[in-house]
C-alpha cells in the first residue's frame, strides 16, 4: 500500500517537493486554505530547470488529494507531514488541531531559524520531529525577464547540494529514505539548523542590503558605505548566533570583505539558470515578513546577550520605514 504524505504549503515550494514525492509512489495530500482549492484542483504546472532551461516543457503535476481542514483528514494514516510554509506562517499555526489529526506522522521542518524546530518540538515532542532545509530555488515563473509555455513553478535543484537533515535516528532514517526514494539528496547532519543558522542570517542581511539598493548588484557594488555597513551587520548576526548557540560562522563567511561583494555578485549572474536579480526580488518581497521577522530575531538575540548592533539595527530601521 502507499503511504500518505501530507504537504502543509502549496507553493512553489510544495509543489516541487510534492511532485517529486508523487513520482517516487507516495501518495500525496495538500492541506490549503479554501479560497486555493479550485486552483489547485485543477493541477499544477512545473518546469525542471536542469533539463528545460528555455522553460517550454511543462509538466503537469495532479496525481494528489486536497484538503482544506484537518478534520478531512484524521481517517488517513500520514506516515510523514512536511511544513512547506514561511516561518511567518508557520508562527501563525496553531499546531493543536494538526497534533490531534495526523497522530504518530512524522513532522518534517524546513524554516530556516532554529527556533521553528524548537517550536514544533515542544509540541510534538523530538521524537516526532525532523528538520530539513531546502535545498533548491523554486519560484512562481514567468518572472518579468522570462517567457514560458504557460505559467506555473520552475525549480532548480543544484547536482552538489544534498539537503541536510536532522532529528532522532528512528526519524532521521525515515526521512532519509523517502528522499532517497525521491531521489532527492540528502545527508544526515547534526545539528544543521543551528550549524546554518550564520548561513540563513548572512543571506537575511544581505537581502536588506540588497532591497535598498533597488534589488540592483550593480548598484549595492557600487555603494560602499552601504556594503560597509551589511558586512558589519552580518558580522554582528555572527556574534548574536555566537552568544546564542555556541556555534562559529564559517571561516569563509568570517573572511568576506566589502572589497570582495562586486565579484561574488557578479558570479553570481552566471550561477544558475535564471535571471538572480529579478528572482531575488519577486520570491523575497513575497516573504518579505519572514525576512523582516528573522533580522529582528537577530536584534532581540543581541540583546539579551548585551551585544551592540548599530549597524543590523540600522538596516531594520530603514526597512520598516
């Protein structure tokens, strides 16, 4: 018999991983909200980046069930439920009702802060939870400088970027083997969330930075007290994290200079194969809260632990002017 997976989050996210699910046996289920149920009803559209770069092959994805309550779904044994929503919404959760009807399913995490596993922990007990970060780019395609058969997600899973995963062994296994199944993969990493935290805050630094320079490379290049001021910030993210969690960035994002930015931005065109300024700007100002909730995460880090940040602080302000 197939097992049951739920998807919490049918975006661009959900979708992909859903969809790779699917294709490997499972028997896929989408919890959403109402006024998304007839869309998605009707079947997604995908585009495997890695094999259809000019995005004119369309695959249509609809091999799954929809929900839109959890009372529809307390007759299904769920062998795992993935959280594929923003950590905005996932504080939003009330996760009595989900404990109640998915029973001993495993969950799976893929926020990117930490404290989202711990969250989910308290309810559901470590046993229950696995924590997973996403290791693709996904969007909503066509973006302003693309053409496409017909609209839908493109995805582009980088060949040497194996998701990491961590939990308990019994969790972890199981996990491990749905994505082999999948063929996505995966390696177990202990401690990744907290390991990749300095990762995650290093990129919610840089996306402010990058905002108020229009979402431009060239124009946050050319700015240097602004480029100044972001590694400054980061480096302050670091000492948060630090003071959190015991853990060090690593010694390349320790070492990056101002002077260093136009080059890696510039490389970074020609990285994968899309447009990185305009997906940058279309997928982060839709989770523009979640960026926002994570930089202000970092500022209440800081000073519980009596660290200054002038410069992460000023970023914020300014973003929320």
């Amino acid at each position: 018999m197939k097992e049951h997976i739920l998807i919490i989050g049918a975006g661009a996210v959900g979708q992909v991983y859903a969809y790779h699910l699917a294709q490997a046996g499972y028997h896929i289920h989408f919890l959403l909200k109402e006024k998304y149920l007839e869309e998605a009803q009707q079947g997604f559209v995908l585009y495997n980046l890695r094999q259809d770069k000019q995005r004119q092959q369309a695959i249509i994805f609809n091999n799954f069930s929809c929900h839109t309550s959890w009372q529809s779904l307390t007759n299904i044994k769920l062998s795992q439920v993935w959280l594929c929503v923003s950590s905005t919404a996932l504080a939003a959760m009330d996760l009595a009702p989900m404990k109640a009807a998915i029973g001993d399913a495993l969950v799976v995490v893929l926020q990117p802060d930490p404290d989202d596993v711990s969250r989910v922990q308290q309810t559901f007990g470590k046993e229950q939870v696995a924590a997973g970060m996403i290791n693709m780019i996904s969007y909503h395609t066509p973006l302003a400088t693309e053409q496409t058969a017909r609209e839908g997600i493109a995805f582009w899973i980088p060949p040497v970027m194996p998701m990491p995963v961590d939990g308990e062994v019994e969790g972890v296994s199981a996990l491990l083997a749905v994505l082999k199944k999948a063929k996505i993969s995966a390696l177990w990493q202990k401690q990744f969330a907290i390991a990749n935290a300095h990762n995650t805050g290093f990129l919610m630094v840089f996306l402010a930075a990058l905002e108020l320079s229009d979402w431009q490379f060239k124009q946050l290049s050319a700015n240097k007290a602004l480029l100044k001021t972001m590694i400054a910030a980061q480096q302050e993210v670091f000492a948060a994290l630090h003071a959190e969690y015991g853990s060090k960035a690593s010694m390349v994002l320790r070492q990056i200079k101002p002077w260093m930015l136009p080059a890696i931005l510039k490389l970074a065109r020609h990285v994968a194969p899309l447009d990185m300024e305009t997906y940058l700007q279309a997928h982060f100002m839709k989770v523009r809260s979640q960026t926002l909730l994570l930089l202000e995460a970092y500022v209440q880090r800081a000073n519980k632990s009596g660290i200054a940040v002038p410069n992460l602080q000023g970023l914020v302000d300014k973003l929320e002017r």
